[in-house]
C-alpha cells in the first residue's frame, strides 16, 4: 500500500494531515462513519467559532468537532493545511510536521509531533491522508488514519521524547459559499495512548481546536495563499 516517497521539498507542497492539529482534533457528522452514533454537546460558542464534544461508544475518550465560516476560497484553506512548514504558525500544539511519502497529489503519510504541556509528554502520529473533491458541491474534504503500530514504526522511528499514537482519525471538509465565504468543518477523535490529567483534556478538546481554527481564519482571511488552484 506504501509506495516510495519523492524528495522533501516536493512533499512539503503536498496536502498534510495537521491536526492536526493533536491532531487538529475536530468532523462532520455526516462524515462520520454510519455505525457511529454522537449526541454533540456545545462545548463553545466564541468570536464565530462552534465546538462541540461527544461521548463514543466503546472509546474512553470523546469526540470533538468544530465549524465556523471563512472570508477566502477554499484552494487558499488546502494550501495552508497543505504547507507542512507552517504547521506551528496556526495548528495549535503542533511543533513539526513532516511528509514520509507520497503517493499521489491527493494521497500521503505524514508524521506529526505535538508539543503538550508539561509535565506530560508530547505526543506523535504517522497517519495515512487522503483528499477528495466533490465535483457537484465543490467541497474538498480530508480524512486521515493513524497507521498501525507496525506500519508506523517502520516508516518512522519512534522519537523516545513523544509517546506515539496509534489510533486517530481527523477530518476537515471546506465547503465554498455564496459571497466569497468557505464553511469550515473539523473533526477528531483520538485516543492519546496514556493518561490525561482533566485540565489537558479539556485543554485538547476545547481549547486546542478553537485556537486552531482561529489561527487558521486569521491567516486566510489576511489573504494569504491567494490565487492558490488546487491540485486536483
């Protein structure tokens, strides 16, 4: 399924998982797989931005998604998401985020290594992400997997500072309105491979995605990426 990668600075222009963001914790329910239930719960409605958390059967660990509107197009949101160097400028908690290989425009594996605050160790992901485009609607959406523990291992080493993560998945969905404005959709759940202290979930699930998408609206909204065409 993993093909050999092509050179850095190649990869760095290729769509990237982010958040990530931890990943960028936040979905869709409607993207959500059809044998999951979630009741969301508002968590917070602030300077625009919604987010929302949900309990998952047979998971310890909740859900979260987040949505807001964007002054923008949605090729500028792809290639933010998709500049792996700018990771840390407005995924919040992100330190770096690397592409491992790349399998197509709209394919790739991606390590990402979160910086969590002390005195809990950071966590780290190799997780497979894949875009998609809907020709009728025009949203562009991505889904990203964590890789299992063999498959990660073997394509990245594991860093001894970061506990890895081995069971994610994030989604983002950029959906073009009328007026020059971009619905922002984002979804995670993530099991952190260890204990949490109550004050640091609250943190990932609430604070980190709000942080995130407003960082990511700020940046967009300066006009940055403009005049960006997508790829697929």
């Amino acid at each position: 399924m993993l093909e050999s990668g092509v050179d850095q600075k190649k990869a760095s222009r290729m769509p990237n998982f982010v958040l990530i963001s931890l990943f960028l914790f936040t979905t869709l329910v409607v993207a959500a797989p059809v044998s999951t239930e979630y009741d969301w719960v508002e968590k917070r409605d602030r300077d625009g931005i919604l987010i929302y958390t949900s309990k998952v059967s047979g998971s310890k660990f909740k859900a979260v998604r987040g949505e807001m509107i964007v002054t923008g197009e949605v090729a500028q949101l792809v290639a933010l998401v998709s500049d792996l160097p700018r990771c840390a400028d407005w995924a919040d908690l992100c330190k770096t985020s690397t592409a491992l290989k790349v399998i197509s425009p709209t394919e790739q594996i991606v390590h990402i290594h979160n910086n969590i605050p002390f005195p809990v160790k950071d966590r780290d992901v190799v997780a497979q992400m894949i875009w998609s485009r809907d020709s009728e609607t025009g949203q562009v959406s991505m889904h990203s997997e964590a890789l299992t523990k063999e498959q990660s291992l073997e394509l990245q080493p594991r860093n001894k500072k970061a506990v890895r993560v081995y069971d994610a998945r994030s989604e983002w969905h950029f959906t073009p309105l009328s007026g020059g404005q971009v619905r922002v959709e984002n979804f995670a759940h993530i099991d952190p491979n260890g204990p949490m202290p109550a004050w640091l979930t609250n943190l990932l699930l609430v604070d980190s995605p709000y942080k995130t998408m407003r960082a990511m609206r700020t940046i967009i909204e300066a006009g940055e990426y403009a005049g960006t065409q997508l790829a697929f």
